[in-house]
C-alpha cells in the first residue's frame, strides 16, 4: 500500500484495517506520533490527513490512503520551523512534552482554517488534546504568538 | 519544621542491603582526561562503608552525590542519578553549573539517571532535587572553576587572585586567556569535595534564579525527542502480556501452543506471568488472543465500600481525647484511589547480551528499578543497566519496574531486545493508586479563635503534611495502617493532598462554628511568618472579603506546608444547578530562593489544574478486583475547558535555601473548592472529587 507522508511516497504492506500510528511509529520510525490511549480520547497520536487533524489510532490505514499525511516530522519547512513549533518554544510552554506534537498537528491546522482564532476557538480545536502536566494556558498563548507571528509573516 | 521531611511510607524505599561489585573498573577511564570533580554526600567521609547505599557507576566511590568532568575539549558534563520528568531540572541543574562555572549553556550536558554512569541515587523523589542535587552541583562547579584558576595560576606564574573566568575562559590582569579546554589539556585531575563547599549565594546569582527556556524544548517540538516507548534497537520485537481479569488471580492453565503457532511470534509462561513478543506489533493483538489462559480469583470489595473498609480493617483504634474547652466539632473526609494517569503508559526497551541485561524505561527510581531486575533475574546488579529515558512524566507513578521486569522476561525468551509499553487500561489497572484515605478529625475553639483541641487521624492514605502548620500546642495527628484493597504507592505530594483537603476543610467549618471570618481564624493561628505571608499574599491578589457580585457565587481559601514549601490558594466558584464551575483561583507559593521563575510559574499552575482533576472528577472504581473506569472516555482528567483564570503569586526568599515545587502546589485547589462551594452554597461536601447531589 502506497501512503504519501509528508510530502514522501512511502511503501508499506500492512493490513489495510490497521491503524495508521502504529505503521508510522513502528513499520516507519516516525515516532513523533505518540501513543497515549489508543481509543482516540487524549490527542496525542494526532495527524493531518488532507490539512485536517485525525487521531491516527483511530484511523485505518485505508483512510489514510490517497491523502497527504502529515505528521510532526513534516511540519517544519526548508529547516524552518511552523509558527507553532516556534512558539511554543518562545512561549515556553513544555513540561514533559510528550502531548506537544499532537497539540501542535491541532493547532497548526487551527489556524489554517481559522488564522485568527480566539480563546474558545482554540479551546474548542483543541478540546480533544490531554496535557496532563496542565499547560493548557501556556498552548492557548502559544496558539495566539503564532496566529501573530503567520499574520507577521505573511505581511512582512 | 522546614529541615526534616517526613518520612513517607509510600515513597523511601531502602537501598538494597548488598551491593555486589565483582569487576570493579576505574570509573574515571571512562571520563577520559580533563578533571573530575566529586561531591561528597552531606555528612559522609571518605572512611565510611556507605551504609547501605547503592551503588552507582561501576566502581564509583560510594557516597558521593554527583561529579562533574571538564574534558580537554573544554566540554562540561555533570554526572547525576536525578531524572528528567518534565519537571524542568535537567534545565534548573544546567543553570546552577553554569552560574558557578561562567560558562556559556550550550557546553554544559547532563548525563541523567543512567545506571551505569551516574552515582547512586534513591530517586527523583520528594521534592529533593532543588534543595539537595542543586547545591551539589554548585559545589562541584564552584570547585572546578578554582581548580581551572589554579591550573591557569600555574601556567602563567600569576597570583590566583588576580585572574578571573568569564565564558569558559581564564583572564590575566594584562588580558591573556587561557580557555577551559587549553588548561584542562593532558590533565587528569581528579577532587573530592566536601559537602560544605562556599557557593555563590542565591543573592548574587546572575544565571540561576532567572528565566532559562527548556533546554531541550526544539527537539520536543519537532518529535525528535526519543520517548522511551519511541526507541528502537536493532532486532527488537514487540511484548504484550496477557493479564487476568482481575486483581488476586492465580493462573490455572495456559495453552501456550496456538499462539506460538504464529510465525514471528514467541509465547512465555513462567509462574504467573503469561506474555507474548511478536516481530511486527502488527501480530500483538492476535498472538496475545491465542493465549488459552484459565485464571482462578477471589472475591473482593468494591469502591461503595471502600471507606467503611478502609476505617474496619485499621491495624489499631484510634484513642480520642477528651475535649476540654471551647466549641467542638468532629467530621470525617474521604479520598478515593485516583491514577496518575500519564500521557506516556509505561514502557520499556529490553536487551541481553552476555548475560548483562540493559533496559530503557521510564522510572524515576532507576537504581531501584535495576534492584528489582537484579532480583527478579538472580543476577549482581553490575549485570543491569538501567537508563532512565525521557518520558511522558510520572507524577510518582513510575517509580516501580514492573514494566521493565516483564519487558525483561520477554526479551530473554525471545533471545532479542523486547519493547513493551503498556497499553491505557493496563496503566489504568496494573500501575498503582495514590492511597484512598478516610481522615477523622475532631477539634475545638474558643471564641477568640484559639484552637484548644486538634485530633487528626488518617488511615491509609498516609502521613506526609499530617500535622498543622498552625500553632496548636498538643495537637495529634496519627496516621493509621490498614488493609489496602487496591495497590498503592507515592503519587505527586504524597498523602499531603488528603491531608490538606481534610484540615483546610476543617478549619474552614471550625471557623464558621465560631463564627469567625475564615482567612482571619488562620491568621489568628499561624504564628509561622512565612506561613504568613503566603496567606497575605495569595487574599491580597484574590481581593478577599470583597462582597458578592452574583448570584451562586463562593469564595474560599486554604494554607499549608509541606516538603519545604509554603502555599495559600484561594478560588472563586459558581454554583448552579448542583454543578460546581471554577472560575478562578489564586495561588501563592514561597520555596526559598527561587531557582527559575518561569518555570516554577508553569509548574505552579500545572499544579493547580492537575489538582483540579482529583478535586472535582478523578476516583478510581472498581468492583471485584476490577476496574471499572480504566479508559480516558469513563475517567477525565482536565481539559482545557476545565481551565479557570489562574493567578500565582511567587515569593522570592533570596535570603533562603531552595526548595522544591514539584509537588506541594498541587494541594491547594481542593480545599480552596470545597471551602468555597461552602460559601455558594450552605453544604459542606467532606469527600474528593468534590460533588453536590
């Protein structure tokens, strides 16, 4: 089965019912994508298919076929990093850091539908992501210096 | 009061009695040339046998709590048994080796909680790292940046005084520079120190005590940092171990055959342990099926019954005393089991070669973790190398090394290195609880607010902050042993939560009996002026005994102490329709002199909406060795809709030693809740999660 992953055609022969995480952290070593529940309810296994975030534990290797996966690993550009990925250093927003690559897949593709969200806005994308060391207001001003810093830069 | 901390039952486990080192090596030909310098433990001597502590790097002088190696590159690395658990001290330690050291961040590496290379440590535990490691580590860089002025001294025939260090370099009065790496060049010197080596003091710091940005934090962002459930090594299979039903089961039969009938697929019966390990995950799920496992139980209690269990299976009665004066009162709380529930499940990476095994897990007690392995397997503990990888926190629920053991068994069957993480609702089962607790408190008080009776009695949940910081001159406070239907173990501040919901309720109603306003009462009884000035700060940014703006509104507030930290909180609830909303809290917290004030900052209201989760809707249930809610959907942690406005108010002690926040800020919100829902509402809930019916 052939998956297009950040911008790579990939090859892989797996069941076409298997979740897409597990054949990207184990068949792939994209390990960026992390596991946390398996049942889809803390966002950290979270991917863009088509721009548009999905739990990848709970999404089957055929839906993911014929859309353009990204995960953490393909959201820095030409050795740039996405606004979110900067500002959530800038903001200094991690404690452990092991729900950041699924809060930022939301939030990147956030404000791609929405550049300039508010509060709820951002509470409501990321409703579905669990930070359990409690960062939660520090992702929110992280959400919002990014939403700047791409209105910056577009402008700029 | 601020210098012992309580021992807790829950968490100190004792080293290992031996501790066998057949080959020993010279640790220090491993660090290669440069100098070392080791600082010894407080109140150890090069004499001493080590009474009972572990052993760190093979052949490491026992006693000696860290070292530091400049290599001839001019390369700083700091050799410490602390772990990183996303509580930011691989940041906070890298600051007070660079403040000592004047050496610029981005040379400085800490090698963490590797068995092999670090010196023995109990773990990273208690809230001790910040009060205990980090003057360590001043120590030993304050010596090295004499022993570098010493060298350079030599080299140049100049007075020691007369030169300086600035960014890794020596300066002479007539401006020549000898770098770090040119002086420590075809050296090989080795110090140790004593533990009451001069430091900079907290007053004059100038890297430590300010904002540093995570180290790490690029390679977070980028999912490049390897989570100990993200590490591969060549050959490696993937483990999953087949579980009973319930709690107390005994394995009967297990026809292994079906499941080793799977190509790729290895199955392991060894007593009471059942598992499999697969060469694609892909075949876990179904090799883990074909185990044909028959599994004998006995009955057990249910969490409906859990407190009247807990109070009848107490290994002695509580003796009241008789009340002799002022308005008395008496009530009873009650704490559930509640999960740590860790982003990361526990995990670990298994492999064997030659009879040494080496595991990568998730543990802030690797040297712990390595004694179990030892023993599990009937091997020296020479043989086992622990690394403590990053992972996705703790919060003291990764203390244990079950996981590694059984990745462990895994692997030797297999004859390959074996990745096991445990999947949500084996972390939410066969991890541990923070203790349940039942706490019976009786009290009384004269008019005026002086407390004449305080009797606290906690079973279970354990004793960590059991006594009240406020001035009570006979006050008891007991913690009493009893029966355990679930496992149980350190969870972050220990049983200081319970302790602090129990008695910050309770002078709550304790001041109502009086009739007395609730901040004063506390005032009234702290003669503690640190205690003080937390309770002043936190009411003063909470404008406290302003009046009601709206309808349903509570306002409510709690102090205490607790492993060298000193916290008030205050929160603002609504009340409608039986639903407890938080609108805001405000917190403050004192630790001495401040290590990094953004970070303690993050921690702090990390705290507070973690706490959240145990104040409102976190409680373990189970029924006949069960549980019930093992899954995220039956069992929430806060989200961030669960978020209110969140002040913290951080007093900065120059003037004090440090201390750690790791844990004690987290004890503040429950209280603060209860005692506001109180103030909406006339009804006093005694039991967390906090609910009205």
């Amino acid at each position: 089965m052939d998956l297009d992953i950040n911008g790579v055609r990939r090859s892989v022969q797996s069941d076409p019912e298997r979740p897409l995480l597990y054949v990207l952290r184990d068949e792939l070593d994209l390990t960026g994508t992390k596991y946390g529940c398996g049942e889809g309810q803390c966002g950290a296994c979270t991917v863009l298919l088509d721009g548009t975030p999905a739990r990848s534990c709970r999404t089957p290797l055929r839906s993911a076929q014929g859309k353009k996966i990204t995960t953490i690993e393909g959201l820095e550009q030409n050795g740039r990093l996405h606004p979110v990925q900067e500002a959530f250093i800038e903001v200094d927003v991690m404690q452990c850091g092991y729900c950041n690559s699924g809060m930022i897949m939301s939030a990147a593709a956030l404000l791609k539908r929405k550049p300039d969200p508010n509060e709820s806005d951002i509470q409501s994308a990321l409703q579905g992501n669990i930070c359990r060391c409690g960062t939660y207001p520090r992702i929110v001003e992280a959400v919002r210096m990014a939403a700047r810093m791409a209105k910056g830069a577009q402008h700029g | 009061m601020v210098e012992n901390f309580e021992p807790e039952r829950y968490e100190l486990h004792a080293a290992p009695v031996y501790s066998f080192v057949p080959d020993r090596r010279d640790f220090l030909k491993l660090l290669g040339g440069g100098l070392v310098v080791l600082v010894a433990l407080p109140g150890a001597s090069a004499q001493e046998s080590g009474g009972g502590r572990g052993r760190g790097a093979a052949g490491a002088p026992q006693d000696i709590g860290a070292w530091l190696h400049i290599a001839e590159s001019g390369a700083v690395t700091v050799y410490t048994g602390k772990v990183e658990m996303g509580q930011n001290i691989r940041t906070s330690l890298t600051q007070a080796v660079a403040e000592e050291l004047d050496v610029s961040l981005d040379r400085i590496a800490l090698v963490m909680g590797d068995t092999m290379l670090t010196p023995y440590d109990i773990g990273t535990v208690g809230s001790m790292t910040t009060p205990q490691m980090a003057p360590q580590l001043h120590r030993a860089a304050a010596a090295a940046r004499e022993m570098l002025l010493d060298l350079a001294a030599e080299k140049w025939n100049e007075a020691k005084p007369t030169l300086s260090v600035a960014d890794g370099v020596v300066h002479n009065a007539s401006g020549a520079k000898l770098s770090f790496g040119e002086l420590t060049k075809g050296q090989k010197l080795t110090r140790t120190i004593s533990a009451d080596a001069r430091v900079t003091p907290a007053s004059e710091w100038k890297i430590a005590g300010h904002d540093l940005k995570k180290i790490n934090a690029r390679a977070i962002v980028t999912g490049q940092e390897k989570f100990v459930s993200d590490i591969r090594v060549p050959g490696m299979m993937y483990g999953r171990v087949v579980r009973p039903a319930a709690f107390q089961s005994a394995l009967v039969s297990a026809d292994m055959q079906p499941a080793r009938e799977i190509p790729g697929v290895i199955a392991v019966r060894d007593g009471d342990f059942v598992g499999v390990a697969c060469d694609d995950s892909s075949k876990l799920d179904r090799a883990a099926a074909a185990v044909q496992a028959e599994w004998k139980t006995i009955p057990q209690t249910n969490s409906r019954e859990l407190f009247d269990y807990l109070e009848s299976h107490a290994t002695r009665a509580v003796q009241w005393q008789p009340v002799e004066s002022g308005k008395s009162i008496e009530a009873s709380y009650n704490i559930p089991y509640i999960a740590h529930t860790p982003l990361e499940p526990r995990a670990a990476v298994a492999q064997w070669e030659d009879g040494h095994l080496t595991v990568w897990t998730g543990t802030q007690r690797p040297f712990g973790v390595r004694t179990e392995l030892a023993q599990a397997f009937g091997i020296a503990e020479d043989h086992v190398r622990v690394i403590a990888s990053a992972t996705g926190s703790g919060y003291g629920g990764k203390h244990t090394g079950e996981c590694a053991v059984e990745a462990a068994r895994l692997a030797k069957a297999a004859g390959k290195p074996v990745k096991l993480t445990w999947t949500r609702e084996e972390e939410f089962t066969w991890a541990y609880f923070r203790p349940a607790g039942v706490i019976d408190v009786r009290s009384a008080a004269h008019d005026d607010g002086t407390i004449t009776s305080w009797q606290f009695h906690n079973y279970n949940s354990g004793n960590a902050a059991i006594r009240s910081p406020y001035n009570i001159p006979n006050q008891i406070a007991e913690f009493h042993a009893t029966d355990s239907p679930l496992r149980q173990g350190s969870y972050r501040s220990l049983a200081a939560c319970a302790n602090h919901f129990a008695r910050e309720s309770h002078m709550d109603e304790l001041a109502h009996a009086i009739g007395m306003e609730p901040a004063a009462f506390r005032m009234k009884n702290a003669n503690d002026p640190r205690l003080r000035a937390v309770i002043e700060a936190s009411t003063e940014r909470f404008r406290w005994g302003a009046a009601k703006t709206r309808p349903h509104q509570g306002f409510g507030m709690m102090a205490g102490f607790d492993k060298g930290g000193y916290i008030s909180c205050c929160a603002e609830v609504t009340v409608a329709d039986n639903k407890i909303t938080v609108d805001r809290v405000v917190q403050s917290f004192e630790c001495g002199a401040i290590v990094n004030p953004e970070q303690l900052r993050n921690l702090l209201t990390g705290s507070i909406i973690q706490g959240l989760g145990g104040a409102l809707t976190e409680a373990i249930e189970f029924e006949n060795g069960r549980i019930l809610n093992p899954h995220l959907a039956q069992y929430r942690v806060p989200r961030f809709s669960d978020v209110p406005q969140i002040e913290v108010v951080m007093l900065d002690r120059r003037d004090l030693p440090s201390a750690g926040a790791g844990e004690t800020p987290i004890v503040g919100v429950a209280p603060a809740i209860a005692n506001a829902v109180f103030d909406a509402t006339g009804k006093r809930i005694r039991s967390m999660p906090l609910k009205l019916s």
